[in-house]
RNA sequence: GGAGGGGUGGCAGAGUGGUCGAUUGCGCCGGUCUUGAAAACCGGAGUCCCGCAAGGGACCGGGGGUUCGAAUCCCUCCCCCUCCGCCA
C-alpha cells in the first residue's frame, strides 16, 4: 500500500505512473474521502477536548462534594455527537485505505514504457539454441515415452493441470530443487527455509496477493487460509509486523510448491507441462536498505542465472515494460529459456525489486543509522521455477535414440546418472 | 477438541475506574570523566493522526460495549503458554 500522501502531494505523478500502467484508478475520489476524512477528524477531535476537559472537571468536582449532574448530562450529550463523527471518519478512512489497496506500485524510471509484453527489452542473451539434425519431439512425447510423467493419473486423481512424476522424473524433480538450494545456500549466501505452503488473509495482503489476485488462488474455506501462489509470500511474511535486528541484507531461499488457479487462462498451453495448477519452485527473497535495492536487484538476476548457465540451458533476461510489471513489483526481470520442442521461450524465473511496496504493506521495518525506524526493501526472484526448467531440461537434452542427456552438474545429485534411457 | 493462564513502549516487566502515554530495569542516543574504552555520573528519547502554527486527538493484541471518564469492568475475535484428549 502506497502512503497516503501519494493522493495529497503526488497525484499527477500517480496518475501518470498508472497510465503508464495501463490501470484504470479514480485516484480522485480517493483523495475527496481523504479530504472528508480529515474535516471530520478536525471537528470531532475538537469535541473529544472538551469531553476531557470536562470528565477530569467532574473527577476534581466529585472530591470536593460537589454535585455533578448537569456535567454529566452535557458530558453524556457530547458522546452521542462524537460516536456519530467517529463513525463517519472511520468508514470514510476504511474506504480510503481500501482504495489505496488496490492502487499498485509505481514504476521505477528505468523502466520503458509500453502498453503490453511487445514493449518489454531484452537485456542479454547467454547460450546458443541447439540445432538439430532429427526433428526435436515435445517433452510430452519425451515423459511418456520415458515414463517420467503420468498426466492421465493426476488428471484423474485431482484434476486437470495436475500431474504425476513418476521413477525418474521424481527423481530429477528432487535432484534439481536440491541443486538449486545447494547453489544459493552454499555460493549466493541464502539461509535456507522452508516455510508453510498456505497462508493466512494478512500475509497475502502483505506481499500484495490480495485484494486483487483472490480468484487466481486456491482457498480453504473452513480455516480461512490460502494456498501459497509463490514462496515469495510466507518468506516475505517471516518478518511482517517486525522491526528487524539482524543486519542487512537479509537473504533467504526457499523450495515451496506453488498453486495457481489460473483463472481466466482456460484452454491456454492446457498440454504439458508448461502451464500447470501445481508446480515446484526455489524462491530467493531479499530485505535490504532502500539505498542499495537496485543493485541488489542485479545479483538477484545474477543468482538466478548461474542456475541456468551451471545447467547449460540457453536463456535470456527481459525487462518488463510498465504494462507488462506485476502488481506490487517497481521494476521486474523475466528470464525465459529455450524450449526446442515447443519452439519457445519459456519464462522461469521473474526477479523484482518491490521498493518499501510490501514492506509498507506487511510492516517490514529496520532501524537505520540514526535510530529512526523505517521500511525496508524487498526483493524476490525465482531460482528457478521447476516444472518449464524441467521441459526444457528434456527437450534440449534430448538425443536421436530417444535418450536425454543430463548437464554434468546434476549427475552427482542422480548417482552419477547421466542420462535417462527409453525402456528397451 | 476440553480446561486454565496470558498478550503493556526496542526487550523485560509494574500498573485493577480519574493528573497514566503509562513506575522501573536493560538496551539505545548525547555529555562529563579517560590517551582510548569500560565503569560511574548527568541528560535525552515511543508511534500515528489533524493543524501553517499554537495546540489538539488516538494508540496498553483486533473489534464492540458499560461509564461523565477505561490499560484497568463486560462481550467477541485473533495469537501465545501450561495441562488433558486425539494423532503423523
């Protein structure tokens, strides 16, 4: 949530960051329920000084024997004035804030304008897309062919979009969420966590899930809890309502899985792995002084690059213009990887720089030099998201016997198994 | 799930209807002393809101109520602790 003298002293910066946007937001009446707000606050405060004055006239009257009546009955006639502005004032602050809520953050200057992804820039590229002299098959065609995933049975046993990893794609699936861990615990210095994987209403209103993400997220009504879309939630929230005093940066890594309704996106890449209502995920999360974010926000890319380049899986890193920026993010890098079967880039990893967005949100704050309080950064990034590194792991691995050879840097993680052979 | 206890400032911990935004200790900041540090001593400091300011208001887990007046009494919700039950 943004402070709100965003609407008092900067609302046409507002507007054109939410143009930029795209987002449509009467900041206008926001700031009209903001001005009532503060009329009524003035006047029934007013009000509340005299009921004190007088309710401690009362105390001293009483000691000396005095009667009090006529005190009390105007005392008692204040009340009823007051409860009334009170009331007034708090539901014209509730819908203030309610508003505000859904205002999202604002740009970062480094980030190009655009209305939609064909604005987004493409920053670098590593690695070269494998040509090959066999035409290249799906991972569909690979995980059924080398029994690593049964579609048919998760489908059945929950639903479409759920999967089943079987022999060893389970086995690679754990090989490459404790590669990852290992990476970032023993080279990037993340303390590992690893956190509950649904989420109370506070918590996903810190991070800036709600209110507006609700339909996108699986929710178990009877405790009132949400299955986390992302690790970036419980992690973020491990310090919310906090005033840290450990010093910063504070950098956590997290394996979670991930669930996503995928509401409105019926019918989209529906075949695969590609777009699934459960996936597994290694999440890096940052808390950080303001002054450094930006610069943390490249290491964070960096982190999660050095998955992909000890993989050897060709990549390249894009930053999302203004149309493009997530929610709560102020500037955002997507890594997208080469997927030769499906011809595609395939986005794995989204590395943000949140600002004090969430930690204003969440109550995230540090103390700084001078003693004062004040809201931290935060940042999250995947590292990686498992279910698309898995296709292209198979698709760019893949040989012309139907054999799939594994990068050198998981055979320690598989006994040594460096490549995974069709049943004969 | 049942019974009981508890949530107060950065932390610990007093305070059971009136001048309490709150005693005290630790920690923190400044100063004196010291070559420097520690100790000792002196001084300072909560957060938020309204207001140009003077000043005023709110905040003792959240919300509601009783009262002229609530940290203090009542209701309710949340969280923590102890014991019992159940259980991977």
């Amino acid at each position: 949530m943004h402070d709100v003298r965003i609407i008092r002293e900067r609302l046409d910066e507002l507007k054109t960051a939410l143009r930029a946007r795209g987002v449509e937001i009467d900041v206008d009446a926001i700031a009209v329920l903001d001005a009532e707000r503060r009329r009524i606050l003035t006047e029934v405060e007013g009000l509340k000084n005299e009921r004190n004055v007088v309710s401690r006239e009362i105390g001293r009257m009483r000691q000396a024997g005095q009667d009090t009546t006529e005190r009390q009955a105007y005392v008692r006639s204040l009340g009823e004035r007051i409860s009334e502005l009170d009331a007034r004032a708090h539901r014209a602050e509730e819908e203030r804030d309610a508003a505000l809520l859904r205002i999202p953050n604002l740009p970062h200057s480094s980030v190009p304008v655009g209305p939609d992804a064909s604005a987004n820039v493409v920053v670098r590229t590593w690695g070269e897309p494998r040509t090959f002299p066999f035409p290249p098959k799906t991972h569909v065609e690979l995980c059924e062919r080398l029994n690593l995933v049964d579609f048919a049975r998760g489908a059945r046993m929950t639903g479409a979009g759920f999967h089943v990893f079987t022999g060893l794609g389970a086995r690679l699936e754990r090989a490459l969420i404790q590669f990852m861990l290992d990476l970032h615990t023993r080279h990037h210095g993340y303390m590992e966590v690893s956190p509950p994987f649904l989420c109370n209403v506070a918590s996903m209103t810190g991070t800036g899930q709600l209110p507006k993400m609700a339909d996108d997220m699986y929710f178990v009504s009877g405790d009132g809890l949400y299955l986390i879309p992302t690790a970036e939630v419980p992690v973020t929230n491990y310090y919310r309502e906090e005033i840290i005093t450990e010093p910063l940066p504070i950098k956590m890594t997290a394996y979670s899985p991930c669930f996503r309704r995928e509401a409105g996106s019926a019918g989209r890449e529906t075949r695969g792995l590609i777009r699934v209502h459960q996936f597994d995920k290694v999440e890096m999360v940052k808390f950080v002084e303001p002054e450094t974010s930006y610069e943390e926000l490249e290491s964070l890319v960096r982190d999660a690059e050095d998955v992909l380049q000890a993989l050897e899986v060709p990549y390249r890193v894009v930053l999302l213009c203004t149309g493009d920026l997530s929610f709560a993010a102020a500037k955002c890098y997507d890594i997208e990887i080469w997927a030769p079967g499906q011809q595609a880039w395939l986005e794995v990893s989204s590395c943000s720089n949140f600002e004090d967005f969430q930690a204003r949100r969440a109550g995230i704050r540090y103390r700084r030099k001078d003693g004062k309080t004040a809201f931290v950064h935060t940042l999250n990034g995947s590292g990686v998201a498992l279910a698309r590194l898995f296709v292209a792991l198979l698709e760019n691995g893949q040989q012309a016997d139907g054999s799939v050879v594994l990068p050198d840097v998981l055979h320690a993680y598989l006994d040594g198994m460096g490549k995974i052979e069709p049943k004969p």
